[in-house]
C-alpha cells in the first residue's frame, strides 16, 4: 500500500547520501519533498505540519550539524519522527482480571468487521485463550452467516441466537443490544475467556450507528472498543475516526485492507489525530494475515528500511523446533542433506505465508519492487510435485535417476525432464554446501554474495575460488593509446558516487541481476534454523 510513499522518500533520501555538510537549502529543499510526498499519499494536512515542522526544527539543530553523515543522520530523525506520528511503541491488548474479557468491534460497513472478528479470535486462540464470537450485527444482509462461516475457518464458537437479515428487502429483527448481552451471560457459563462482539456498521455517520454502538458499550461494558477502518478510504478515514471517538469512545484502532494498492496514507494519521494507538494491522484475505501493529517496523518498512523483527517471528513460529534440531544434529554428523529433507523444510517455508510478503521484509527490497511482483508462487508448489513423484529411495539418491526414471518423474508431477534436471543439479550443488559446513567450513554465503549457488535456485554466485583472483574485466572502449587510457582513468576516478550507486538511500543495494524466481528457498539457515 506504502509503495509509492516509500519510492519518493527513498529517492528524496539519496539526494542527501554523500554530502559532508547540509546547508538550509538543502535541509528546505528536502522537506519540501518530504511534505509532497506526504500530501500525495493522501496523509492528513495538520499531520503533514506536525510532522514535517517537527523535522526541520531538528534538522537544522545541531543534532545535524554536528554529525559525522548529516545525510544519514537526516534520515534518522524522519524514522524517528515517523514512528512518533504512528503511535511510539507497540500497546498490548488489555485483559480482564476477573471474568472474560470483552472486545467490541466498531466501524463503517464494509471496513472488514466480521472478517476482522475471526482473524482476531484466530490470534487469540494461538496464544492459548477461548474467544467467543457475538453475532450483533442483525443488519447487514447474511452479516451472522459470514460470522459463522468465519467463525468455523477460525475453529472458535460463535453465539448467534438471531438470523439477522438473509435477505436485500428485510426488515431488520432482532435486538443487538440485547445479544451482545446474552453472549456475556453465554461466556462467563462456558468459562470462555475472551468475548469478541461484531457490530452493525453504516454506510456513513449517522446518529442511528452512534446510538446502537453507544448503547452495546453500555451493556458489555468491554475492555477494548476497537475501531475498525478501512485503510483505502482515503481523507475520509480522519473524520470517520473523529466521529466515532466522540461517539463511542474506542480505545485502539485496526487497520484492514493494508495490501491493497491505493495511497493510504490517512490511516496513518488516525492515531496521531485521535491520540489512540493502532494496535492491529490485517494485510490480507487468510487468518494468518493479521499481525500486532509496531510502530517502529512500519516506519522501516515505508522508508525500505526492511523489518527483519517480523520475519523472525514468522520464522519462529512456522518451523518445528524438533525438525530444525534433527537437521542441526544431522549435519553435525556429517549426514547427507537428501531431498526428503529439502521436502520437509519447503513445507515448513510455505507455512510461513507468502514469498512476495517476506521478500518485502528485507531491507533495500523496495529496489526490487517490480521483480518481486513477477515471481511466481508456483514454483515451489512444482519443486513439491517433482519430490513427492520420487521414491524414497530416489529422494536418498538422486544419483540413481536414469533417463527413464526421470521421464516416469515428470509425467507424474506434470513437469519437464529438463526440471528435473535443473533441481538435481541444485541439489547436488546444496549438498557440497551441506557437506562443507559438516567440515566446519562455516555458513554459506548469502545469496548474491559471489561465495556461491544457492540451494535450489539461489541467486547465482561467483564461481568458487580456487586460490586465484578472477580476472578484471576490460573496461569497454578504453583506448591503447597510454595518454588517452590515463584521461579516461583519471574521468572514471572522479565520477561522482551517486551516479554509480543505484541503491537504496542507506546504502542497501540489491544485485543487479537478482531474480526473484531464483530464490534460495532453504531459508531456515539464514533464520536461526
């Protein structure tokens, strides 16, 4: 959603890389940048002055002046400043010490409550609680089916003692006020520990929302009023917000539909406009899509700063702790790494969600915004089909696929024999690596690094070093003639950085010839794993 945000800060950034000394002319020109960048992601004008004033009154402080890279030190005080705008720091959810806790949802229709509902109950049931789903919402057509149907996804109960409306001319039936009632009195008879109620939403401000919303908040009386906003809305998301903290109070915000494509910068604003904090974010149409809000590794990720934190965790939480000890201790042993083991950790690398949103996570990525978005998913759903197609015993050793063997394989996984070969060959290049660090040859470089091929269709490397330097390559076009070769070395000596670096603001530049589709997917060593 940040994209186009990100590509102009980026790009407003490398202007300043370089510079020994900043004059206000700089610093002026820079946050006039900044402010255009800003307004056209539709970020809200009072917060575009805040923020920017904010910056420039310590940019021409000494706190620049002063450092050894003004440029860096520049983009430092935008981080930090950016972080400030988003809310500071992350604020935990607060639960109830005595009774269920309850969370009540508000919004517009169509920001994403009911679907919202089941991510959070998905959330919450990881970490070991039992939500409670209250069916509301007796307004909007099918709105108690979809909770249903969410709620079923989610593997929690929802409490629905009313059908709300099935169909577009139905008379609404039913009264919220009171379901949200009985679904407490159902949780604390249960014993469920959490209590999620969705509510009915408008297409717009009305007293009519604002009155059923306020009257549910007195009935529960919950512990966390969650706003609920569609972060495509535009300008319009500022006074939304501001209607309904008069209205009804909430105490933190929700931010959905933050993978689409429009400018969205006024979701940023809310929580710098209403003063709550943006405690959740849902960047997708799966449970899994939902992740706590952090401040900080928002603003990383806009300025392509990378957010290597959530990767981590997604990491952590996808990959089995008992496998990742079998193939540590299977190395140290000295054990070929066998395609039933690549199979394994492939599976495990898919369960962390989609390749294009952790690519995205790596600093310096935003470079390669347009490769990401050609990579296909696919890729390893077919490097799957062509294991699962072998035998146990070809898995263990792939040196016995003969012509035929390999024809048999790729009928059966729908593929090519010349993919087959191609991921032989990768393997047999991933089990030197394997055998390497068996040897205590120490890790593999990453990927794009020149020490070598990744596993499985890593980036290509340099090849390997065989205790001579490779030789340089020719300049093209430089003269024999000794005069002219020295004017062209010396033109070469004073071309300006910039011009040849290409890369991120803060110096993270990608390989020119990355190809996302040839990606190392055996990523768990570069996690920790």
């Amino acid at each position: 959603m940040f994209a186009n945000l990100s590509d102009r800060l980026t790009e407003t950034f490398r202007n300043l890389r370089g510079k020994g000394r900043l004059s206000e002319s700089d610093i002026d020109g820079t946050i006039r940048e900044i402010r255009r960048a800003l307004l056209d992601a539709d970020v809200a004008v009072p917060v575009v002055r805040a923020f920017t004033g904010a910056i420039r009154e310590r940019a021409l402080g000494a706190e620049v002046s002063g450092a050894l890279n003004p440029g860096q030190q520049v983009v430092k005080i935008v981080n930090e400043e950016l972080v400030a705008i988003l809310g500071g720091e992350a604020r935990q959810m607060r639960f109830s010490k005595t009774g269920p806790t309850v969370i009540m949802l508000a919004g517009l229709q169509g920001a994403g409550k009911t679907t919202l509902a089941g991510k959070l109950a998905h959330h919450l049931k990881g970490q070991g609680h039992t939500p409670l789903l209250v069916a509301a919402d007796l307004q909007r057509p099918n709105a108690v089916t979809q909770l249903q149907v969410v709620g079923e996804r989610a593997g929690v109960t929802v409490f629905a003692p009313e059908p709300g409306v099935t169909r577009e001319d139905e008379v609404p039936r039913g009264n919220p006020v009171e379901v949200a009632r009985q679904g407490l009195r159902e949780a604390e008879q249960r014993q469920h520990s959490v209590v999620i109620v969705d509510t009915a939403g408008r297409l717009g401000i009305d007293q009519e929302l604002m009155r059923q919303a306020g009257d549910i908040r007195a009935a529960v009386n919950p512990d966390e009023v969650l706003f609920v906003i569609d972060a495509m809305i535009g300008q319009d998301a500022v006074a939304t917000a501001t209607a309904f903290q008069e209205g009804v109070d909430f105490t933190g915000v929700v931010l959905t539909k933050l993978d689409g494509d429009a400018r969205g910068g006024a979701a940023l604003s809310v929580s710098h406009v209403t003063g709550r904090p943006i405690m959740f974010a849902s960047t997708g149409e799966k449970l899994d899509d939902f992740e706590v809000f952090h401040p900080d590794r928002m603003a990383s990720r806009i300025l392509d700063m990378g957010d290597i934190l959530t990767l981590i965790e997604q990491a952590e939480k996808a990959f089995d702790q008992a496998e990742a000890e079998r193939m540590a201790e299977k190395v140290s042993k000295g054990e070929d790494f066998t395609l039933t083991d690549f199979l394994a950790q492939m599976q495990q690398l898919k369960n962390m969600g989609s390749m294009k949103k952790m690519l995205t996570m790596l600093p310096g990525m935003g470079q390669m915004r347009e490769q990401i978005e050609n990579f296909d998913e696919r890729e390893l759903v077919r490097t799957e089909a062509i294991i699962q197609s072998m035998t146990p015993a070809e898995r263990d050793n792939p040196k016995m696929l003969n012509g035929s063997r390999r024809s048999r394989i790729a009928k059966g996984s729908g593929t090519s024999v010349a993919q087959i070969n191609s991921l032989v060959k990768r393997f047999e290049q991933a089990q030197q690596m394997m055998r390497a660090m068996a040897r205590g040859g120490g890790m593999p470089q990453m990927p794009g690094q020149g020490g070598g091929p990744g596993a499985f269709g890593g980036m290509p490397g340099g090849k390997k070093s065989k205790g001579k330097q490779a030789p340089q390559r020719k300049v093209k076009g430089k003269s024999g003639n000794p005069a002219k070769r020295a004017q062209q070395e010396a033109a070469q000596r004073n071309r300006p950085a910039a011009a040849s670096s290409p890369g991120s603001a803060f110096g993270i530049e990608p390989p020119k010839d990355f190809d996302p589709n040839q990606l190392d997917t055996d990523l768990s060593k570069y996690l920790g794993r």
